[in-house]
C-alpha cells in the first residue's frame, strides 16, 4: 500500500523565490532518500511533478524543482528557449539554484539528508549530468534524453557520483559533440557511469506528450512505451543498489 502526499514548495536561492513540487509516501517508515527532478525546457510543469510522484511511489522522497524562478511554466518553444538559454548562459546561478532546491529536499521530515540523487529530462537531463561533473553532493544521477554537453567541463579530478544516461538511438538533438565530451569527461575522471542507448528512441521518449509536441511544433520528438518503461525500471534498479550501500 502506498499513501502518496503531494504539496508544493518555495525555496529560495540566486536571489530569486522557486516554486517546486514534493511528494512522499506516507506509508513509508522512516528517513529515505531524497530525489530531486530536473524539469524539461518547458519548467516545472505536471510531467516533472508527475515523476515525483513516481518516485515517492518508489519509497523515495522526491521534489521537482524549479530552475525558472516564481514556477515560470514556457507556452511555447520560443518562450521555453528563452528561458532555458537564461540558465544555460548562467551556470554558476544555474548551479546555485539546483542547490537551494537540494538544501529544501535535504530538510524535508522525510529525508536522509545522506543519500541523495537527482534526475532530469532534456535540459535537466544535462543539468544533473553537469552536477554531478561539478562534484554536487549526489549519490547518484539519471538523465533521460538529456543535453549532456552541459557535462563537458572541467571540474573536480574525481567524481563520486554514480552517474546514468539513457539516450534516444535515433535522437538527432543530442550531437556526436556532445556525447563525445561527456564520455571525455567520464574517462579523464574514471567516473562510474553508463551511457545507455535504447534502440529507436528519439528525443523525449520518455514524455507521452512528446508525440503531440513534435507534431504541433515540428520538432523531432516522439514518446517510445518500451523505452521510456525500461529506462525507468533500470534506474529503479541502480537506486536501490547505490542507496543500499549508503
């Protein structure tokens, strides 16, 4: 039996008020880990909250942050650009809210303040993937369909987050550049990561509006069932592993 109670959050950081999301299972006894969920370009919006649920559904706590400020929520691709490419031009403040957002998770009646993770889709699949290269205080990380060239950094000679990527084989968004510096970067630090390609996958497989998106915006995005359930079920998987040796 799960109890699943949602509630929204503000926390501040940057110098700005952020709206998240929180949801926990009730019927879960005691501290768990806490998860934080990196929205899309589009901002913390029902598909981000969504996971959340999902994972306190897991037996985790998890928060949907909100990397926009006042829970800005873009109406198109040009607003959703914009606003994204705010963030992308500003890491250092981009990195500063990720973090408030981890400190209100951390503070949560639920949580191990000990063990931590975070997952994040397109622009926040590269945000936790650049976290996690800047040495943030994780355990682990899982970015589906993300923008990992936000990774391709230099950062710490170590990282000690076990790092996940689930990656769209067909996903034309994601350039060979990209994928190349990461992994540059996963080599020249010996990180513990998996880059996991899912045959026939495009960008946003794991949103089940991605379909209508593309097909509204004529951009190259398409929900896949299988590999949006696999990827899932994977990360679910090396959750319980790392947390369990926390």
């Amino acid at each position: 039996m799960t109890d699943i109670h949602s509630a929204a959050i503000t926390y501040r950081g940057n110098g700005i008020e952020m709206k998240g999301y929180v949801a926990w299972d009730a019927d879960t006894a005691g501290a768990r880990p806490g998860v934080l969920v990196v929205h899309e370009w589009w901002g913390c919006n029902e598909y981000a909250q969504r996971r959340a649920r999902m994972l306190a559904a897991a037996g985790y706590t998890g928060l949907a942050l909100d990397l926009y400020g006042d829970g800005r929520i873009a109406a198109n691709p040009d607003e959703a650009g914009e606003l994204m490419n705010a963030r992308v031009n500003d890491m250092e403040g981009t990195r500063s809210r990720f973090m408030a957002a981890l400190d209100a998770l951390k503070a949560h009646s639920t949580v191990d303040e000990n063990r931590s993770g975070a997952i994040g889709y397109c622009f926040g699949g590269g945000v936790v993937t650049h976290m996690a290269r800047m040495g943030a205080p994780l355990n682990v990380t899982g970015s589906f369909h993300g923008a990992i060239g936000l990774a391709a950094v230099a950062g710490p000679d170590q990282i000690d987050c076990r790092i996940m990527v689930y990656h769209g084989e067909a996903d034309v968004l994601i350039d060979a550049e990209q994928i190349s510096g990461f992994k540059a970067q996963m080599a020249k630090t010996g990180a513990n990561y998996d880059f996991i390609r899912l045959p026939g996958a495009l960008h946003g497989f794991s949103n089940p509006i991605a379909t209508t998106n593309g097909q509204k915006y004529g951009l190259p995005l398409a929900y896949n069932a299988l590999a949006d359930e696999s990827s899932w079920a994977h990360l679910l998987l090396t959750f319980e592993h790392v947390f369990t040796d926390q």
